[in-house]
C-alpha cells in the first residue's frame, strides 16, 4: 500500500521545503508547486489525498484554487494557509470549500492534527 | 467755522444747533433784563425811554426771541435761515433802542455786541464781518443824522469807534470759534474711527474661531471671546471665573505658569504649547455647573503674551487658543489610512520569513537532544511567536479603521470577556471582581471593546499580586452623560514618569510585551469616540488617589 500523497503549493521556496520536510517526517510523499498553474499541471496527471495551498501566489489566489477544485465531481480535500491570521480570509475559504486553514507562523502540532484529519 | 456749501458732519452740525439754542435762551434773558430795566429803574430817562418804546414792542420782541428759542429746539433745518432771522430781529430791535435812546451817547451801542458775537461764532466770517458793516453803518447813519440835525454838536467819532471794536471782536471770536470747530471736528472724526475699529475689533474677535483670553495675575478672566468659553467649556465667560479654581483647567494654568516663570529672565514674553484639557470628574454637585463641561477632551494649542500695563499689580496675560482636536482626528484618519496599506504588506512580507524561522525551529526541536541546543531553539522559537503577536497588534490598527459600532450592554459584554479572558490565561475567575453593570449602554464596537478590555486585564494580570479580587473592573458615571469603566490592579502604581510614555507605540517594561498593546487598545477608543488614559483618581471612601486605567464614554 502507498503512502497518502499530498500537494504542497507556496511560492515561498523555504517554507515549501519546510512543509515538505514535515509531511515526508509523518511518512507521506509529497509532490510540490510554486504556482497555481504548476499546481494544476500536477493535479492532472496525480491523485492527491490533501492540497495545502498559500492564499497568496504569483499567478492567483489559493481561493481560486478551492473554488475549482470544489467545482469538480472527485477532488481532494484542500486546505488554506492564509498569512493574515483574519478570520474574513479563513470564513471566506471555508465558504468556498476549503478542508480546513491554519495561519502562519505555522505550529507543527496544528499542521499534523489537520493533516492527520484529512486523510482517510 | 460753519460753512453751509458742505454739509458738516453729524456731531459738528449738533455742536451749531447747541450753540444757536444757547444764543436763543441767552436773547431771551437779556430780553428779559432790559424789560426789567425800563419798568423798574427809578430814574427818569429809563422810564422816558420805556414809553417811547411802547410796552408792545418789548413784548413783541420777547415773544420772538421765545420763538426763536423753541424753533431752534424743535426744528433742525434751516439753520442759516434761521440765524440770519434773528439777527436781522435783533438789529432791528437794538437799533430802535438805540435810536429810541438817543444814539451813541446812550451806551446802547453795546447791545450790539451780543447779536454780533453771535453771529461771529454761527456764521462764516464774509457773513459776520458783513453783519458788523451794516451795524457799523447804522451807527454811522445814526451819528450823522444826529450832526444834521444839531448842526455839528454831534459826532460820527464814538460810532467810528464802535464799529472798529465790532469788527476787531467780530473777527477775533470768529477766528477762535473756527479753531475750536476744526478741533472739535477732528476729536469727532477720530471718535467715529476708534468707534469703527473697536466695532470690527470685537466682530473679528467675536467671530474668530481662535479663543482668545485675557487674564490677571490671580488667573482671573478678564476679558474672552465665545471661542474661548467654548474652549474653556464654558456656555459664557462670567467676571470672576478663575481658571485655577477648575481642576479640568489645570493643564492651562500650569503652562501660564511655567510660560510666567520663564519670562522674567530670558526676557521672552511670548510662548507657546499644547495642553488636553478634560471635563472635571464630579466631586460634588454644585461644582459641576461651573466646571469645563466637554463631550470629552480638547486638546488646545496655547500661545501667550504679556500686555505691558506697567504697573506690578496691574499684570494681564493674553492667551490664544486653538482647539487642535478637530485637526488631530483627520491626522488620526489619515495615518490609520496609510497605516492600513503599509500594515497589509508588512503582514504578508514579514509573516512568511516569521513562520519559516518558527517552523524550521519546531522540526529542529523534535530532533535535537543536547539541552543547550534544545534551549537555544526555544529561544529562535519564543522570539518569533513575540514578533508574531507585534505584527498581530499593528494588524489591529490596520483593521480598526473599520468601525462596527452598535449598542452594547455593558453588563453582558464585560461580563463575557471577562469570562473568556479568565478561561484562556487559566486564570481563578475570583481573582478579576466585576462590578455589575446591568443597565449600562454604550454605543461601540463589540470586537474592539473586546480587544481594549482584554487589553487592560492582561496588563493588570502582569503586575497584580493574583489574590482574589486583585484585579477590579469598575462602573462609574461621574454626571449625566458620561460613563466610565475603570481598570485597576493591586499591584505597584505606575509612577508618573513611566505614564507619560504609557501609551506611545513601541514603549514596554516588560520584556514579555510587545509595547503596542496600549497604543492600540487607546486607538481603538479614539476611533470609538471614547478616550483611554491612566489616572489617579479617590475612590469614595478613600482619601488616596489611586492609578487606574479610565476608558470614558461620551455617550
């Protein structure tokens, strides 16, 4: 049996690292993207058992990907990390469809918790 | 001199209405005198004389100069008209006399100096000197009828005589009346300028927004203008109101004096500053009617100056006052503004870095065993949760721009965050006491009111002793109007010194804070119409003052 894949998309390059350090440390495997459109391409051609997005990416925003996501018959659960801590951006992912959110900083036991809680 | 092609001023032409009454009243006692004269003098020439007049004549001239009089009185126009219609009664009636009487050797000559002094004063001196030649002439004529008559044991002398002192008199009284008429008219022209000056003075002064105050040595108000009372607090200035008699004016009458205290050795006598001046809390009833009433705090620009009265005792004091309130809220509104957009980019661009240290720190953490890099990591970690909750509170000053105000019961409000607050510090609910406030209202946004609350008792938690009811949270309504919740802990006083720092952004004691939990928790009130200070203030039943934090509603 496979281990859950998940797909982490931030344009930060360090913190990218650092959540995949994290998710390959809980056993999983993980795929990365920088961009929505990266994000897209790897959401095409693998099946994913949790997106973790940024709200914020160079070509759009992780609302947007939560929205199209939800529009598709099967798709993974995302969740949002949102660099403003506001409730509004978290409501507003919700709204849209989103897993759950976590606010940076990130805190090692709340990121595990929620992916522990997304996986089947 | 009185020249009728130019309309003289108002106050000249009363002067010559005055002048030609006096004239008047002066003829009707001469008038009178003489009728006296010529029934009552025994001798025998006065009595030929009054029958050769005839007593109707007298009377006739008696009733004219009545006439003259009360037409002088009562109907001011044709002033010319008038004056030459008496002198033209009184020559008549003098040269009869004087015909009557027997000519220049009668002395009645003299009589003609009364009309002719009149006339120098009233008329222009063509007028007047006019007037003496026809007397003059008339005396002449008399004189040389006379010499006809008595084939030279007359003479024209004493006439010629008379008519030069006429017309030297004539021409000095004239000469002195146009001096004093051109005196009187400049002392009237600079009247009605100064009258002018001080109207648009006090209309300026009345109707500038500029507080302007004159005050004695004892800080008495002498003199203010409206903007002033409304400065002060004040529905009018009334004499005797002393500004060192009103604790809320105390900021002003300390900054005269520190401004007195430094003029007479530097030699400066003006200055400036700013002071916050607040509505005195209730210490009894009757004071409240004349203390500073404002719906919270004015925040004055003050600038004084010294009036040289050169009199020690006489000292006066002149303040400008500028309210910088109003000019503080659109700074206010424009910093917030700015603040908002730079706040929103420093969150994202600040945040990331901030949660890659703390999250690389974790994971270090898991798989670190030696103690001392194990405490190092707590250290990376600790510090970047502290920059974290920095940026969270100027995220707060970005958000407050938005108000969401509604009216709250400040019973259940409290009450709830008091609650909550206690449930997350894992704090013994008996250590904060909380007044009952059911009943209270105020109009403010709950999320903010939450924020400043929470605020406050984490504060108070740092430095009070953690006993029951070490920390109190308290109603107070100092008059109608006004409603205040007081913060206070058991714990050291703030002193003075740290208080005037208390609120600026950035300032702290605790190594712990993040300085700008105050400085946001009085934003927050601002933007509410509420005021946020630390103040010492007698509890009842307790003479010493103590510090609390004082959040004022103005609702």
């Amino acid at each position: 049996m496979t281990s859950p894949r998940i797909l982490v998309i931030d344009d930060e390059a360090d913190l990218r690292e650092l959540l995949e350090l994290t998710l390959l440390k809980m056993g999983l495997e993980v795929s990365c993207a920088a961009t929505l459109a990266e994000a897209y391409a790897a959401l095409d051609h693998e099946e994913f058992s949790l997106v973790l997005t940024d709200m914020r990416l160079p070509d759009g925003l992780g609302i947007d990907l939560v929205r199209e996501l939800s529009s598709r018959p099967r798709h993974p659960p995302v969740a949002v990390i949102t660099a403003y801590g506001s409730a509004d951006n978290a409501v507003a992912a919700l709204k849209a469809g989103a897993f759950d959110y976590l606010s940076k900083p990130l805190r090692l036991e709340e990121l595990r918790l929620m992916v522990q809680s997304a996986l089947p | 001199m009185l020249n009728a092609a130019v309309p003289l001023p108002r106050g000249t032409r009363d002067t010559f209405w005055r002048s030609l009454q006096t004239f008047g009243i002066t003829r009707i006692v001469i008038t009178v005198l003489l009728l006296l004269y010529l029934t009552y003098n025994p001798g025998k020439e006065a009595r030929t004389l009054a029958v050769a007049l005839g007593w109707e004549l007298g009377a006739i001239y008696l009733a004219a100069a009545l006439g003259f009089a009360l037409v002088s009185l009562y109907v001011r126009q044709h002033f010319m008209a008038q004056l030459l219609a008496q002198l033209t009664v009184d020559i008549a009636m003098i040269t009869k006399l004087y015909v009557t009487a027997g000519g220049a050797s009668s002395g009645m000559a003299i009589l003609y100096l009364f009309p002719l002094a009149g006339c120098a004063i009233l008329a222009p001196l063509v007028l007047a000197l006019f007037t003496v030649s026809v007397v003059t002439l008339i005396l002449l004529g008399e004189s040389g009828y006379q010499m006809l008559r008595s084939a030279g044991a007359a003479s024209t002398s004493q006439a010629g005589l008379y008519g030069a002192a006429f017309f030297a008199a004539a021409y000095m009284v004239n000469r002195l009346a146009a001096h004093l008429i051109r005196q009187e008219d400049l002392a009237a022209k600079r009247g009605r300028e100064l009258h002018l000056q001080e109207a648009i003075n006090r209309l300026v002064v009345a109707d500038m927004n500029e507080g302007v105050l004159v005050v004695g040595p004892k800080t008495e108000v002498m003199t203010g203008n409206p903007a002033a009372a409304r400065m002060l607090g004040q529905p009018t200035l009334h004499t005797g109101f002393r500004l060192r008699e009103h604790a809320g004016l105390a900021p002003i009458v300390q900054a005269l004096k520190s401004w007195k205290s430094g003029f007479p050795d530097s030699g400066q006598v003006d200055g400036s500053c700013f002071v916050m001046v607040k509505s005195e809390p209730a210490s009894g009833s009757s004071d409240e009617a004349h203390g500073p009433q404002y719906p919270l705090a004015a925040h004055l620009k003050l600038r004084f100056m010294k009036v040289e009265t050169g009199e020690p005792n006489e000292e006066r004091s002149v303040i400008f006052m500028r309210d910088v309130s109003e000019i503080e809220n659109q700074a206010q509104q424009l910093k917030l503004a700015s603040m908002g957009r730079l706040t929103a980019s420093i969150a994202h661009e600040v945040r990331n870095p901030l949660s890659a240290i703390s999250h690389a720190a974790s994971l270090l953490r898991e798989d670190v065993v030696d103690p001392t890099h194990a405490r190092l990591l707590a250290i990376v970690t600790e510090n970047a949760l502290r920059l974290d909750r920095m940026i969270e509170d100027i995220l707060k000053l970005s958000r407050k721009a938005q108000v969401h105000d509604k009216p709250l019961q400040l019973g259940d409000v409290l009450d709830g965050i008091v609650s909550e607050f206690c449930a997350a510090q894992s704090l013994d609910p008996s250590v904060v006491s909380i007044e009952d406030m059911r009943g209270y209202r105020v109009h403010f946004d709950p999320l903010h009111l939450r924020e400043i609350v929470v605020n406050l008792l984490s504060n108070a938690m740092r430095y009070a002793s953690g006993g029951p009811g070490s920390i109190r949270v308290r109603a107070r309504r100092p008059r109608k109007g006004r409603f205040e919740i007081h913060v206070q802990d058991d714990g050291t006083p703030i002193t003075p010194q740290v208080r005037a720092h208390l609120f600026e952004p950035f300032y702290t004691t605790s190594s712990k804070g993040t300085g700008l939990g105050l400085y946001v928790a009085r934003e927050l009130c601002l933007n509410n119409g509420a005021m946020l200070d630390y103040e010492y203030r007698s509890d009842p039943g307790s003479a010493e003052p103590t510090g609390r934090f004082v959040i004022t509603f103005a609702n």
